[in-house]
C-alpha cells in the first residue's frame, strides 16, 4: 500500500489536519502551485472543502451565509485547485436558478468540442455524445437590463472574486469572459478535457459556481466534475476516472465554487438531472500595442483603401443590479426593449450601393486574444452591451485563435453545404473579396462521402493564405446522416463563437468586393428603418454560372437589387417564394414580407433569440416560413440589400449530386428491394412495397415541381425554399432501403405538421395537413414534451408581436392559406420590377 493510499483510508479530519500543514498559510500563486499535491491524491469526494475560503474546521460548523455585497473569500490553490462551499446563498442560489432557466429558454446553442481535446487543429466538432450541454454567453449587463438581478449579480460576486485573485498576484487581468451551461440529464457529459490550449493561450483560471437544487445527490443525480490535479504516471494516464485514473471528485452542490489552473484536464461526469453552472474564464492581461503596431496598421488600411467597420457600441452605464427575476419575467423583454441604434451610428460622404458609408472607426483597444466579438444587445438605457465571449466550451477559441484583427465587427458566416465541390471556393470568395478578411470567422458543415469527397471539405486557395485556415471551424458529417437544412444549419451555429455578425449562406455562392463592409453599412440603414431596431437583410440573390476557378458572376456595379415576393401555397401547405429583380436599384433597404435562408445578415442578437431549431429533420419546404413567423414575433424586420451582396449558384447541372437527385436514386433503389422476390417472401413484405413505392411516386412529384421552379436570372430569380435545403438528404442518401426511406418520409411528415401548427395557430392538424399525419408533439431532446412549442419558449413564437399581424403586414394568412395581391409583389408596383 502507497502513501496516497494510506492516507486516503484516515479519518475526513485528519486529512484536512494533513493538507493543512503540508499547505501551510502561505496563500501566494507560486506558492500554490507548487505545493505538493498528495492531499489531492485518489478519488476525493469534496472533503477538502473550504467555506468562504476559509478551510472547514474540523468540527464542521455551519458557515454564514454570503450575499454579492460582501467581501469575496480568499482563494488558496492546493494542487492548482480550491473548492469554496456557499460562494453564494441558498437564496441566491434559488433565484440565480429561475432567472438561469429563463435565459436559456430565450436562446441557447448546443454546445461544441473544443480546449485541447485530441482533435485535428482545423476541426472543432458537435458531439453530443462527448459534449451534451446547452449554454448560452452572459453578460452582467445583458443580464440586469433583462431583469435577471440573480445572475447579473453572481457574475458581478465572480468579478469581485477575480479583482481579488489579481490583488494576490495571480494573472487574472484580462477580461472575463462568463457562460451558462445546463446538461439535461439522460447520462449528458462532457468528456475529459482542458481548457487552456494552443488555441485558448490567454486563460489562466476557471471558476464553475454550481446553481443547482438544494436536492441534489451526487450518488442518484450525478453530474459531478473530475479533476485530473493529481501528479500520475502510470499506464492509465489519459483514460479518465472510469479507468482508473485518480482525480478529485466534486459534487456539483448549490451554492459551490471550483477555482482551478485552466491547464489542468477534468471531465463532466454524466449527469441524469438537469445540471446547471456558471462557469468564468479569467484571463491574462494582453499585451499593449506597440506604436510599430498601430502604425503598421493604420498603413495596412491606408494601402487597401477600405473603409473601416464601425466599432462596436458602448458598454451600458454600471448600475446596480436589479432584485431577483419573477418566474415569467425575461422571455420576450429584452427583445421587446431593443431601441433603434441609429442615433448610435456616425455618418460619412463615402456612397456604395447608394447607401453612406460610416466614418472611420478609430481602433479599438485591444482585446484577449481569445475575445470572441462583442454580441451586441439593448438594455433599458438604449445603450448596447458589448462582451468579449469565449468560444473553447463551444467549440474553439476566437475561431482557431488566430485570424488577427480587433474585436470590432467581425463577422460569422454559417454554411451548411452538400457534396458541394463549390463549397471551397464559396469560402475562398468569403475571404478574398472582404475589405477586412482578418474579421472574417467561418463554421461549416461539410456532409460528404469521406471516401470520395474529402476535396469537398476545405478552402481553395489556402495554400497562398494558410491564415485563412485559422479563421475556419468545421463539423464533418457523412451524407447519409444528414437530416435536413435545420439539423445542418444548427450544426455550423454552434460553431459560433461570440462575433458581433452573423452572415448565413449557402454553399455555392460568390460574394461581392467588400461584402463585409457593405453587410454592415446596409444592415445600419435596415436598423434605422425599423420600428424596433433589429432588422435583418435578405433575398434571393442573382444567380452566377461556371464553378471553380471559372466561374463568371454579373457585374457588380450594374447587377439590380431582388425582392422576396409570395407565389402561393402548394398542396403540402407551405407557402413558395420568389425573387424578382427590381427595374431600378433603390437608395436603401427595401422591407421584405418574406426572409431567405440562403443568405441572411443580421447583428449576432439574432442568432442568440432565433437559433435554429435541430428538432424537424428533413424539413424542406416551410424551413423560411417557420424561421421567419419566429424572428418576426420577437421584434426582427426584414429588409432586402439595396445592391448585390453575393450571387448564387442556381445551375444544378454543375453538381453530380443534390437533394432530388440523390432522393430519387434512393427511392428506385428501395422500390427494387422491397419488389425483389426474397423481399416480397418476408412477413409484411406487401405492405412495406406499397408503402415504398407510394412514397417514390409522391417523392418523383416533388422533385418535378422543385426542379421547374429552379430558374435562372430573370424577372424571377428562383422559387421554392433555399439551396441549403435543397443539397440535404431527406432520407440520409446512401442506399439506405426501404427501412430508411420510410423512417425519414414519417420524420418529415411530422416536422411539417407540427411547423403547420404553429404557422396556423394550431389549426393544421385539424384541416388533416402536412400530409395528413398525426402529430406527436415529442421532438427528442430539448423542448420535447406534449403541448407544443408555447410562445415565448425558444423553438416556439415569439411574442413581442403576433401572427395575426404578421399576416396584416405581409398580406399572407397562413392559417387560411391566402396570399393577398400585395404580397405577390412585395408590397410594391408590379412596375417596379423587371419585365
């Protein structure tokens, strides 16, 4: 027997008696981390428990309550890690709690890989599987001016926490970054891992303040967090605490804070009860520019003759925060508070698309150089809070922690792409024709043939600017596992990791010299436009031919402006759209009735209140109208770009594989098997025929009438829903048979009555549409359960403004499947467009 081993069998006191003296009272970083770590040693259940920072004594006696005004306890770090027990009240823990759920139910993102898990550098994936918690990013400002007092005020405690470590000599200076993470329960985990890395260089300490119920039990309801502290060489290093490996153990209490080195591995043990957490990432002071820096790049600027992005706008004022949040408070609040940020915005002579350019933007004060990008968000004050977030829980660090640029209007562009050979030179075109491609931040999800299609997934051009690979995260997904534009399109927005921008595109789409520049001038005239301040800018884009390297696009300076307008609702009771082209380009902006999927701009508030729902796999047709019904009831306007953003691939001819042509081949494969005679001898073989072959007829139908909607430029520039959707499998391609081609046409049937349901106000079912099947209201996963997506809950509607007046102002019922005349044309003169 060891040492370690002897003293793991004394008695709980004579541990801490031990750990005590071999600590002693010097409570100085260096001398913290490089105390001897035996005490640690083993798998430890919390025993080594300070309360208020205070080591327990050994009697055990109860320790007063905290509460955020109070001075924060002292951190002693043993092994790299400390344990504080009531970091926070019961109370507060309660509060913190409610107000938690509440945030989470306006917006979360499924949670990516990342920190330094052994995966190759280019690729941060979603796995829900190693990775099973939802999170959302925090600001203490964002938080109070949406009246959740309890966690604006925890993460006000956990800022006084980190003041105090850098008064102690710890390098905490840089600026925090805080997130709210929730694992559902059903043995969700997250597997071992750091949080420090190459990519994440400038975090030094975590600090995780549990706010779960006063219930919890380690044993039933794990969920407990496993640091690997403990000094190890033996062969099962790396393999975690279900093989052996020693670690701390710590019980996710309420009310308890774990501080620990940032470099250290440690695991989420799986959790079968909703488990929530605040987590705080304290960073390292940057650097301060040198003035060989602010010169280079103010010559950089000077040489490219581009106009500067504005900066992103000001913190609100520091008020006290507001009491703890009621239990409906917060839902739609904070969206229905967004003022407009015209008056924020400076004004320039500089012109392009007919639109003023802002003036240039001094440069920003350097950031971490993890920062993520400022999320911009109103409070009550009409002032936006801008935070720097973190992205190494979510799958990366600021993209690859490399790309360069301050933290002023960078941009995330999602791309869901196909067996698209396009894709890689779509993401050449994003990188080459910006003003500011360092502010550039791409997530992908390339669904391939990893046998064939590897050349699919990856940038063109990267050799020449290996920086690019930097600024790109991608999630690889065999095509016969995809589900759908929905399922894809959440994929590639959980690789977001905190920029001010979201631009979501297909994957077949060359962009415009100065895209970003002019995505962030026109969405400022949108926002001046709109009532409520938040717009988003969308369309149909003209389309271009060729691919590759030879691919010819229109010319910029004369290519006209689109317009969404309805054509009608089809038999499975989604409404179609079209582009048309407008006879003249306008000076700003046009309000759209109608949003487009396949190219979106909006500020990164969009994403976080409208994120893409996971749950309706293989839905096509009614993937905008369910997006659009959402945005719009929170409060977003849509607007359509004055001038070409991009142009889009509409030639299918040029892709050996798309939605209905690998649709089709599935099916005459199923129908051969399931006729074949050893198929029809199998028990149920005839009614399994039957069902295969209807659905190849209903199946060949479709794909008729979405392949004579496809239209090149012209007074309408295409119909039907984006080309996102029209490139994933409905069926998971790949030959999958007739068990496979029935199982994803029920899926779909059910994605489309319950998105009719909500579209009609819950009339659908009742009229027998979305093929006429019954809806089972559970999705699998978040939001599951009977009852629908309420308003106000994530997946549902919003409810700032209601479908009765969506349909007053977009002259489309779609409850009653009418499309009024205006709506044909967009709300204008049928003269104002093309001929």
């Amino acid at each position: 027997m060891d040492l370690t081993q002897r003293i793991d069998l004394l008695p709980d006191n004579v541990r801490r008696q031990i750990l005590q003296a071999v600590c002693g009272n010097n409570n100085s970083p260096s001398a913290s981390a490089s105390a001897p770590s035996t005490a640690g040693a083993g798998t430890e259940s919390s025993n080594n428990v300070c309360k208020n920072g205070e080591p327990a004594a050994a009697t055990g006696g109860p320790a007063s309550r905290l509460c955020s005004g109070q001075r924060p306890p002292e951190v002693r770090l043993v092994a790299g890690a400390c344990i504080i027990d009531e970091f926070i009240s019961q109370d507060h823990v309660k509060g913190a709690l409610e107000c938690a759920r509440e945030a989470l139910a306006e917006g979360q993102q499924q949670a990516a890989l990342g920190g330094a898990l052994p995966l190759a550098s280019a690729v941060r994936q979603v796995d829900t599987e190693s990775r099973g918690d939802t999170m959302r990013w925090l600001h203490p400002g964002r938080e109070a001016a949406a009246g959740r007092g309890a966690l604006a005020s925890l993460l006000a405690r956990m800022e006084a926490l980190r003041r105090s470590l850098e008064s102690q000599g710890y390098p905490v200076g840089g600026r925090p970054t805080y997130q709210l993470a929730c694992y559902p329960g059903g043995g969700a985990r997250y597997v071992r891992h750091a949080d420090a890395s190459v990519s994440c260089p400038t975090r030094t300490l975590t600090a995780i303040c549990y706010i779960n119920e006063p219930d919890w039990e380690p044993q039933a309801d794990g969920g407990c967090l496993a640091l690997y502290n403990v000094p190890y060489s033996g062969p099962l290093r790396g393999r975690g605490l279900a093989a052996g490996e020693p670690a701390t153990v710590v019980a996710p209490l309420g009310g308890r804070l774990v501080v620990f080195e940032s470099h250290l591995f440690h695991e989420v043990m799986p959790a079968y009860r909703s488990r929530y957490a605040v987590t705080a990432w304290f960073h390292s002071a940057p650097p301060p520019p040198t003035g060989n820096q602010a010169a280079a790049a103010a010559a950089a600027a000077a040489k490219h003759g581009a106009p500067q992005l504005p900066p992103p706008l000001p913190p609100p004022a520091s008020a006290p925060a507001p009491p703890l949040c009621s239990s409906r408070q917060g839902k739609d609040t904070a969206a229905a508070a967004q003022p407009s940020p015209a008056a924020t915005r400076a004004s320039g002579q500089e012109t392009q698309n007919g639109l003023a350019a802002p003036a240039p933007a001094a440069p920003a004060a350097p950031a971490p150089v993890e920062a993520g990008a400022a999320g911009h968000s109103a409070g009550a004050d009409g002032q936006a809070a801008a935070d720097a977030v973190n992205a190494g829980h979510s799958g990366g660090c600021g993209v690859g922690g490399g790309g360069g640029g301050d933290a002023a209007g960078r941009i995330f562009v999602c791309v869901a792409a196909y067996r698209d050979p396009e894709g890689p030179w779509t993401l050449h075109s994003l990188f080459s024709r910006a003003h500011h491609p360092e502010r550039v931040r791409v997530g992908v999800v390339w669904q391939i043939d990893p046998a064939t299609e590897a050349a699919f997934a990856g940038l063109a051009g990267s050799r020449a600017h290996p920086e690019w690979l930097k600024q790109v995260k991608q999630v690889i997904l065999p095509y016969g596992d995809a589900e759908g534009p929905c399922k894809a399109r959440a994929l590639a927005q959980a690789l977001w990791s905190g920029e001010e921008y979201v631009l979501q595109i297909d994957s077949h789409m060359r962009m415009v010299s100065g895209w970003d520049t002019l995505c962030v001038r026109q969405l400022a005239a949108a926002e001046a436009a709109s009532p409520t301040g938040k717009a988003v800018l969308s369309t149909y884009p003209l389309g271009y031919s060729g691919s590759g390297a030879a691919a010819s696009v229109p010319d910029e300076a004369t290519a006209p402006a689109t317009l969404l307008c309805a054509k009608g609702f089809e038999q499975d009771g989604f409404l179609r759209t079209v582009g048309r082209t407008l006879r003249e380009r306008p000076s700003a902006p046009v309000p759209s009735h109608f949003w487009a999927a396949g190219l979106s701009f909006a500020r990164s508030l969009w994403l976080q209140e409208v994120p893409y729902c996971p749950y309706l796999p293989h839905l096509f047709f009614g993937e905008e109208s369910y997006m659009l019904a959402r945005m719009w009831t929170r409060g977003w306007d849509v607007f359509a770009p004055a001038g070409p953003l991009a142009f889009h691939q509409w030639e299918r001819s040029v892709r050996d594989h798309t939605y209905q042509r690998d649709m089709a081949a599935t099916k005459e494969a199923a129908v051969a098997v399931a006729t074949a005679p050893s198929a029809a001898e199998a028990p149920g073989a005839a009614v399994a025929t039957a069902q295969v072959q209807a659905q190849s007829a209903e199946d060949t139908t479709t794909t008729g009438q979405e392949q004579g909607q496809e239209q090149g430029p012209g007074r309408d520039v295409r119909g039907g829903e984006p080309q996102a959707g029209e490139g994933q499998a409905d069926a998971g391609s790949g030959g999958g048979g007739s068990a496979a081609t029935a199982a994803a046409a029920v899926a779909r049937r059910l994605s489309q009555a319950r998105v009719l349901e909500m579209l009609s106000g819950g009339s659908a079912a009742a009229k027998g549409e979305g093929d006429g099947q019954v809806v089972s209201h559970g999705c699998g996963g978040w939001g599951g359960g009977g009852g629908g997506w309420a308003a106000g809950e994530v997946w549902g509607l919003g409810t700032v403004r209601s479908l009765a007046q969506l349909a007053a102002a977009g002259c489309v019922d779609y409850g009653a499947r009418t499309v009024a005349a205006g709506a044909r044309w967009g709300g204008l003169p049928e003269d104002a467009f093309e001929a």
